[in-house]
C-alpha cells in the first residue's frame, strides 16, 4: 500500500506540473466567468432565454457547455495517452521492469492519479461558476437568487454522470496506448467518441452506448418523478462501471504480461 501511495503522488505531481493540465485548468475556471461577465454586460455575443437559473444551475450549465464542445475528452484523452504511451515511448517507465505485481500498482496509481485531476477540473469549473453568478449575475434578470433552487437535483446528476463518462474514456485510452503511440491513440480515441455519438441514433442499440448513458438531456426528461430518475441515474452508473471495470481487467492483464522495451 506504501508503494502504492508513493506512485499515486508521484504521477499526481507530474500531471500537476504539465503546462497542458494547467492552461487547461485555466480555461475551465475562465470560461463561466466570461460568461457572467458577458450576461451582466448585456452583450450582444451571449443571448440568454429561457427559466430563470439558481447558483448551482448557472455552474452546471457552464460545466455542461465545455461537455458539450467536448473539452473535457479531449483535454483527458490527451493527458492519459501521453501519461502512458508518452512515456513508454520516451522509456520513462524503468520501473515497470520489476516485478509484475508493480505494474498493477503503477497503472492503478495512474488511473487514481487522472482521476483526481478529473475531479479538481469538475471542482473548478463548478466554483467559478458559483462564484460568477453571485458576482456578475446575482439580481439580474435570469437570476432566482437561488443557490440551489428547484429540481436543482436533475442539473448534479449532469456531472456525477460524467465522471464515470470520462472514466471510462481515460480507461480506453490507456488500453489503447499499450498499442499504439501517443498520435495515433489521440486519433482513435476521438474516433471512438465520434462513433458513439453516431450509434446514440440508433435506436435499438443506444441504451447502451456510453455517451448516451451519461447524457441525462437525452432521457431525463421522459421520468417525472425524481424518485424515478434517480433509479435511471444510478441504472445507467452501474453500467458504466460495468463498462470501466471490464477495460481496466483487460488492461491490467495485458500489460502484466507485456515486454516493455527502453
């Protein structure tokens, strides 16, 4: 477990430290800020219509909005192939020359190690939302002066589902980088997001497409009652999972077995 944790903090500090993980964190905090900013201004870029919006919905929109340029596959696409094809390219990865059962060890503490930095960008992007509204938005007009307001639950569920999402993403691009190099694992990736995008159209096949599971714009509206979508909510989780914990065995087995070359 010691070792464990010393990975851990290892890889999170080299994620840390990228230029590409920081810019990337900047723009997510600025993004709901220009927004605020350009909603309090009346500008003419932003045109804003509809229900009026709480604190917490005014965040999760913003969250919603860089998902729905999908910043945040792309951005984690690019930070997990080059976190594992990068540095077997670069032979950076010495250590995973020992003993197989530090393999396992290695991957899971790179896996852990996305993870958080998943969860601090979803953190962030929240808290800048939070805060712009009640600096820029806070007695305009679209505004309930509202931290949560109501159905405030229906607009949480957007992110918690796009945590196992972008999971279970990070987990394929890691499969896909003990293959290829860290180009062409970029290339496939947004491939394949690409293709599940397409397949939601399918009606037959959709329900179990990952994309369309953690869109909760795509069904939630068919459930009336919270009661009932929050079982759809926690449905479609476990078939995430299902999806995160099949990529991640197949992943840890083969790279146990697999000769690394320096």
């Amino acid at each position: 477990m010691k070792a464990m944790e010393r990975f851990y903090y290892i890889e999170l500090y080299k994620l840390f430290k990228r230029k590409d993980v920081f810019w990337s964190l900047l723009i997510s905090i600025f993004v709901p800020l220009l927004f605020g900013l350009l909603a309090k201004t009346e500008s003419d870029i932003l045109t804003i219509s509809g229900e009026k919006f709480s604190a917490i919905q005014y965040a999760i929109m913003m969250f919603g909005f860089l998902k729905t340029l999908f910043f945040f596959c792309f951005i984690f696409i690019i930070f997990t192939s080059s976190t594992f094809a990068g540095e077997l390219e670069k032979g950076n990865l010495s250590l995973l020359l020992v003993r197989s059962e530090n393999r396992v060890k290695i991957i899971l503490s790179k896996v852990l190690a996305l993870l958080t930095v998943l969860m601090v960008f979803i953190f962030f992007v929240i808290l800048s939302g939070i805060i712009s509204y009640y600096i820029f938005l806070y007695n305009i007009k679209f505004a309930t002066n509202e931290f949560l307001g109501k159905e405030y639950l229906r607009f949480l569920y957007m992110p918690l589902l796009s945590i196992f999402e972008i999971a279970l993403l990070i987990m394929i691009t890691m499969l896909l980088s003990l293959f290829f190099g860290v180009y062409k694992t970029n290339l496939l990736s947004i491939g394949l997001i690409i293709l599940m995008k397409v397949l939601e159209k399918v009606d037959k096949i959709k329900v179990f497409i990952p994309t369309y599971l953690a869109d909760i714009n795509a069904w939630g509206n068919i459930y009336k009652t919270e009661h009932e979508l929050l079982i759809k909510v926690m449905q479609n989780i476990g078939f995430l999972s299902i999806y995160i914990a099949i990529v991640l065995i197949v992943t840890l087995c083969y790279f146990s077995k697999m000769e690394i070359k320096n």
